[in-house]
C-alpha cells in the first residue's frame, strides 16, 4: 500500500484569509445599508453593531462617545451580543493618566488609530476589565475609532471568541466600516443640527419681529433660552461710568422674568469680554468662577456668552446663557448666540444712537421727506426715518449701499439728473423709483450739491417727497379733462353736423314726394338713410357731450331688465344663452327710461359681439346699501340705497391695457363701419347724469362683467333718513390681520373693524404679513388679505400662512370670483371671499360668519 502526504497549510491560511475579508467585506456592505436605512443616529449605531454581531461574527459589538467632563469618560450608546451587563458594569475612560483609560477603547480615542488585541489574556493593559471579559468568553478585541477630522468623537468596539491576529486586508475592510459609520454619524448630526438652526432661526424672527426696546429684549430673551436649551438667558449693558460693572437689560430664568440688577462683571466669565467676543465653557463653570454667586444658586455648569459691539467696534453690552447640565453641542450654542447677539447689539446700538442724536436730528426725523446724504459715487451716508418709511429699508440696510442699486430699476434718469446737478448745483424735479418689496414710486426730489471748505464737490443733499398718489389724482384729473375736452369737441361738432344734416334730410322729403323714377328713388331711400344714421350718430356724441339731458321719472329697473331681455332672446342668435335673476322688490330710481333703456341695450349689445361663438349673457338686479365705508373706497361713489344692475357675459374678455379706455369716446375694437366708439362713452355719461357709477371687471378669456350703480328711493315718498338702519354684527376684541396693499383700503378698513369691536393689524404685503404671522398667529383670529399685490400675491401669502397654521382662517378680497387667483386660492382651502369693493356690512357679516364664537379676545 503506496499514499502521498501534501503540506495544505498554505492553502488552509490563505482560505481562511479570505473567508475573512469576504465576511467582513459582507459586514462593511450591510453597514453601508444601514447608513442609507437609518432615520435616527440611534437606529444606525444600533443596526451596526446588530450587524457585526450577525455578519461579522463577533461576539459583541458597542459603540461609545467621548465625554468632555472631568473623568473623560467613554460612554456606551449602543450594543448587540452578548453584553449581559459587561458596559454597564465597567468603567471606561479616555484619559491618559489613570488605569480606565488603558484599554483599548481610550487608546484608540487618544491616538485615531485602530487598536487590535489578539489575545486579552496577554495583554497586561486589559488587565482591569479581564475577568469580567473572560467570564463571557471574549478572548481578543477591535477598536476603530470614529473620527470627524481632526477629532475623535467615539470608538466601535468588537469583541471576539478566539484568539486571533485580523489580517491587513480584514483590518482595512473595518476601518473603512468605522470611517463610513463615522460619516454618518456627522451628516445625520449635521441635518439634525440644520433643523435645529430653522427651528432656532424661526424663533429669532418670533423674538424680534413687531417689537423694540424693552419688549424687544425680553422676547429675545425667551426665545433665545427656548432655541438653545438653557436654563436661564440674559442680556446686560455696560455703566458708562464703571466700565467693570453691568446691569441686565433683562433676565429671564426657566421661563419666567427676574428683577433686573447690578453686577460686577470682575471674577465671572464676563470678564474675558473685556479683551475677548466669545466665552464658552462646557462644564463646571461655578466651580471655576466661585466668587460668582448666581453662577452657584443657578447650579450652573455649562456658560456660552458673547459681547455686544456697535458696527464700529465699540463695546455696548454683553449677552449669555446658562446651562444646568454641561454642554452637548457647543458649536450649535456658539453659532446660534452669535445671532441672537447680532440683533441685540444693533438694538442697543439703535437705542444708543437714538438716544445721543436725537436732539440734533428732531428736524430731520420729523420731516415727511425723504431726507438723504450720497457721495458723488451714490453710496449712501445718512438715511432718515422717512426714508426708511417711505422705501422700506431701514438705515442700516441702506447706508453703504449706492441708490442706482437700492431705489431705481432704470439709472438713466438719475445719471442725467445727477449731470444737471454738477453743471448748476442744484436740481429739481420728478424721478420713478422702488420701494425694498417692488412697488413703484414718483417722487418730487429736491438735490443740493454739498461742497467741502475748498470748494470742492463732496456730497449730495436730496430731499425726496413721495408724489405716488397726487400724480395717480393727476392721471386722474387729466383724463377726466380729457374726456371732457373730447365731449366739448364732439358736442360742437355734432351742433354743426346737426345743423348740416337738418336739410339734408328735410330736402330728401321733398325731393322723394316728387319724384316718380324709381331708380332714382330707391337712391333717395338710401340717401335717406345713411342721413338718418348719422342723425343718430350725432345724437349719442350729445348725449355724450352735454352729460345726457332727459325727464325725470320714477323708472322701475325690473322691467327694463325684463324688456331688454325680450329683445335679447328675440333678436340675439340662438347660440347665446339668456339667463336673469331680477327681483320683484327692486327699488325706484328717478331718471329718464329711454336713456337706461339705452345703457342696457348698449351694455348687451357689446357682450353679443365679445361672444362670436356663442356663450351665456347674464342679466341680474338687487337693491344694495353703500355705506360710508364703501364710499371711502370709491370716489365716485355717494353713500345711501341703490339699485345695482350686472350685466355678464362669458366672452373673450379684456387686458388691463383696454379697460383703461373702453370709455373714451371714439375708442372701439371692432372692424371698421361695425362699430362707432360711443356705446361705452354715452353710457358712462348717461349713469353719471343720473347719479351713479359704473365698474368693470374683466380678464382675458373669462369675460367681462358690467355693475352699473344708480341712486335708488326706496319709497316714492320715502327719504334717506328715513331708512331703517341695519343692525350690523360686533366683534369681540377678535384680532384680525388686513393685507393690502393699497394705503386707503388698509386704512377704511382698519376703522371699520376697529368701530365695530375687533383689533386690527395691518401688513401692505405678503412679507409683512407671513412675518406679522409668525411672531402672533396664536392670538390673530382672522386673516383678510387681498388677491392682488406686489412682491407676494394673494394665493402665495395664504399658502405660506396655511403651512404656518393649518387651522388658519383667512378671507380672500378680489374684484372678480372668476380670477384664476382666486381659484388657487379655493384650491388652497379658503373657503369665505368678499368682492371688491366692498360695504360695511358685507365685511361684518363674513366676519362674524368666519370668526363665530370659537375665538377669545387678544389685543393688539
């Protein structure tokens, strides 16, 4: 019997080796799932070492953070395996100088290296944990520390069954694992840290929205301990004249205001802000600084501060937190107090300011100008309080900034103005210009070149005065002169073709009585005609022209309406369909029937021609009340009953451009010989002569609708005064937010509400507003906001306070319920709208329907 012996030793090991790597490269691939997997630092510690217990065929698996207390303890954060109460009976530190910290744990934190001890029987440095280790059969042990560049932040401890070497290339595998491990780690703390910082910022913007001076201090206060954790918060403001001593502007300890006092700041850690901006320390802060009691009473241990300089370095105050417990993320605190200190040292600095230049700049604050100084580069050095009001940006904002980039879209004007002003010195004269959130402005501006004691041209003195709103009255004035002028000059011109026309017409009479050819006659005929037609021409351009002229009865709209539509259904094509709602209860207007009669038909005549392909023409009536508040909105209008009368139609509808001048005389956009361009202008002119108003809303391819306002009498002998007055519904002290941003509107309303018992506040925009919001959403009851408004518009600003506050109960004001604004805004959930413009007891009404009885009555 013959047989052959082979050494496989070699092949043994190498087969070994690589079911080694193979396990742990299984291991580091399961881990880097659980990195994608894991929502919370928690579950992924836990999925890891779970995972290296399953995978990685160790016997235990934990993971420990480095504490920065006084033993530098090693603390355990997560485990799997056999633990059986191993970590919670060990000590295990990562100092260098006492026995605990020797193990392979501490040693790996100290030097960013991976330990590996084969055999723990051996090593004389596991000698305090051996027994422990032996009795549950660890007999070798990895540690991998967890690194955030340059520092160790933890360890991975894996301990093993057997006594064995790892290879280099299974060694490589795990460190690669605690690499991806401690990156994890970081970015989930980092997203973690960013929410924290949007939760902290927010509360920023809670403490110091709508509020100044003390109130503004004392917000802070709050809302800084909240964002940051802390159990107390104080904000102090040097003594001028004991530069060592400091007195809390104010202190706020677990939640609730303290009695401000002294305090000398020599012996605490506000000493070191006398050479230093920050002061952070993490732990046993009183046992550090004894000779500070309140330190002692507050049983602090953690203190993060920083002091308060003004914008030229000058030091105004300090600010600081306390913490009960030692410091877990000092980055964050720092970071977040930096802020919280930025605005309180602007605060202090802006009291400061106010308090020192107040005397000398009363003139200038008082001013209702615009009051600013530029260099001859434009960059800005001073700005008053008009400016601030009347652009948007406050002083601070805009000093150091140039005006070609703050307040003008288009420099051309200025560069020319600002060429006058070197030539002459002076300059004068009207400029367009931007607020901060877009709005256009008109100002008048008056500009002196400041000279220096040589002569030499330094700076430019401009006072602006804002000319908005007298140059919209203007445009106003001017057109309604215009329309004026035209009416004279149509009214002279249709004197004289009426004159011309008179024989014309009178000869065609005589000339067909004695003319017996009936080519020639049937020449005549259409003479005849054509006369008429202009005759009836001329005779709108003086209904135009001279306001209307007629008789005065007691007209009753209803059968108007009644007859116009008879006409309607009998002559318009059958593609367009006719509906009304007309009440019988309509009251009496006085006016000339024939005239209405014509408004009415001149009114559906155009609605027929904006539907070529056929559509629905609406006729409507209701008695309506206008009251003061109403009136206040439309300058056309008068308060008192009247009748108002809708025409609609679902036609193509018009831009903005065109219902500008629908009603200047002469104006259409119909084919050439279709159309005379008086229909609208006889009508407004007509409505005007009998007292009323018309309004048009429109929007290209939702149609046009017509409102006609007429002076109604409710009873033939019935006055005014007489009138029952409405018993309209009173709030409750409800606090209400207006948005808008037209000025009178905000204004009307605010008086209206304030009248009739609720609080109002009011934001000229979808900015102002969201921030009103956010720092007040829990008192404000009610929301009225405009569809229609610059920088943010209706339907955006009710998103965002819907996200602020699901619960959010908001009204929406526009013009049109067809807007496709106000469809965003139903598909947003609001759910009450009020067309403008509208009365006083429409909007009490919708308040009180909106508000009801759910509300209690915070002030504003």
């Amino acid at each position: 019997m013959t047989g052959t012996v082979q050494d496989i030793t070699e092949r043994k090991l190498t087969e070994t080796a690589l079911a080694e790597k193979t396990r742990a490269l299984q291991l580091l691939s399961r881990c880097n799932e659980a990195l994608i997997r894991s929502e919370t630092e928690e579950q992924l510690l836990a999925d890891i070492c779970q995972t290296a217990v399953d995978i990685g065929g160790f016997q235990l698996a934990w993971v420990g953070y480095a504490l920065d207390d006084a033993a530098k303890t090693i603390a355990p954060q997560a485990h799997a395996g056999a633990e059986e109460g191993y970590l919670a009976k060990t000590i295990i530190s990562w100092a260098e100088n006492v026995p605990a910290g020797q193990g392979p744990a501490g040693r790996a934190i100290r030097s960013g290296e991976p330990l590996v001890i084969p055999d723990l029987e051996a090593a004389e440095s596991f000698q305090p944990w051996l027994d422990a280790a032996r009795a549950r059969g660890f007999r070798g042990v990895i540690a991998l520390p967890l690194m955030d560049t340059p520092r160790t932040f933890g360890v991975l401890v894996l301990l093993m069954t057997e006594v064995r070497q790892p290879l280099p290339d299974e060694l490589q595998v795990l460190q690669e694992l605690a690499h991806n491990m401690a990156f994890g780690i970081v970015n989930m703390r980092a997203r973690s840290a960013q929410k924290r910082m949007q939760t902290a910022l927010v509360n920023v913007a809670a403490a110091v929205s709508a509020s100044t001076g003390r109130q503004f201090f004392e917000r802070l206060a709050r809302n800084m301990a909240q964002a940051l954790g802390a159990q107390a918060s104080f904000v102090a403001q040097f003594l001028p004249d004991e530069p060592l001593t400091a007195r809390t502007i104010t202190a706020v300890v677990d939640g609730q205001l303290t009695d401000n006092f002294d305090y000398i700041i020599e012996g605490t850690p506000c000493e070191s802000f006398i050479t230093s901006d920050t002061c952070m320390i993490s732990a046993h802060v009183a046992d550090q600084f004894p000779r500070s009691p309140s330190l002692a009473a507050l049983g602090a241990q953690g203190y993060v501060g920083r002091r308060l300089d003004s914008s030229t370095g000058k030091l105004l105050g300090l600010i600081f937190v306390l913490f009960r417990a030692p410091l877990q993320e000092p980055d964050f605190v720092v970071a977040m107090l930096q802020i919280f200190a930025a605005r309180a040292a602007a605060e202090l600095e802006r009291q400061e300011t106010d308090a020192r230049v107040r005397e000398q700049a009363a003139l200038l604050d008082k001013a209702q100008d615009a009051i600013l100084v530029r260099d001859l580069d434009h960059r800005i050095l001073y700005w008053n309080h008009s400016a601030e009001r009347l652009y948007g940006w406050s002083a601070g904002e805009a000093v150091g900034r140039t005006v070609r980039d703050l307040i003008y879209r288009d420099a051309a004007p200025l560069d020319a103005a600002f060429k006058k002003l070197m030539s002459s010195g002076e300059w004068f004269g009207e400029l367009e210009q931007v607020t901060k959130d877009g709005k256009p402005l008109t100002v008048e501006g008056h500009w002196s070149l400041v000279r220096d004691e040589l002569g030499n041209p330094q700076s430019v003195l401009a006072i602006n005065t804002d000319v908005t709103e007298r140059k919209k009255i203007e445009t106003q004035y001017l057109r309604s002169q215009r329309m004026e002028s035209i009416g004279t000059l149509a009214g002279g011109i249709a004197h004289d073709l009426n004159n011309v026309l008179a024989p014309i017409m009178m000869s065609i009479e005589l000339l067909k009585m004695q003319e017996k050819d009936s080519r020639r006659l049937s020449i005549l005929t259409t003479i005849e005609g054509s006369a008429r037609r202009g005759a009836d021409m001329v005779q709108q351009v003086l209904s135009f022209a001279r306001g209307v002229e007629g008789q005065q009865l007691e007209v009753q709209v209803g059968h108007l309406l009644k007859e116009i539509q008879k006409i309607v259904q009998d002559t318009f094509l059958k593609n367009i369909e006719v509906r009304s709602n007309i009440p019988s209860d309509l009251w009496l207007v006085h006016g000339d029937p024939t005239q209405l009669h014509q408004v009415l038909l001149n009114l559906c005549v155009n609605a027929r021609d904006a539907m070529p392909d056929g559509g629905t023409l609406s006729l409507a009536a209701s008695n309506l009340m206008l009251d003061e508040h109403y009136a206040g909105m439309n300058i056309e209008a008068t308060a008192g009953p009247h009748v108002r009368i809708v025409v609609e139609d679902s036609g193509t509808g018009m831009p903005p451009e065109m219902i500008e001048r629908i009603f200047e005389p002469f104006f259409t956009t119909k084919e050439l010989g279709k159309g005379t361009g008086l229909g609208l202008s006889t009508t407004l002119a007509i409505v005007k002569s009998h007292g009323g108003f018309v309004r048009v809303y429109s929007e290209l391819g939702m149609g046009t609708r017509f409102h006609i306002y007429l002076p109604a009498h409710p009873g033939s002998d019935a006055r005014i005064g007489d009138i029952p007055q409405v018993d309209l519904p009173r709030g409750n002290g409800e606090l209400v937010l207006v948005i808008d941003d037209e000025a009178a509107v905000r204004q009307i309303t605010r008086q209206t509400l304030e009248a009739f018992g609720y609080c109002v506040l009011l934001a000229s925009d979808g900015v102002e507003a969201t921030s009103i919001y956010a720092a007040r959403k829990e008192e404000i009851a009610v929301v009225l906001t405009d569809m229609m408004m610059p920088l943010m518009d209706g339907p955006t600003t009710i998103q965002v306070l819907l996200r602020l506050n699901p619960e959010a109960r908001i009204i929406a004001a526009s013009g049109l319920n067809a807007n496709s604004m106000v469809a965003k805004a139903v598909s947003a959930g609001v759910k009450f709208f009020l067309p403008k413009p509208y009365t006083a007891e429409t909007l009490l009404k919708t308040m009180r329907e909106v508000v009801g009885d759910q509300f209690s009555a915070p002030r504003a």
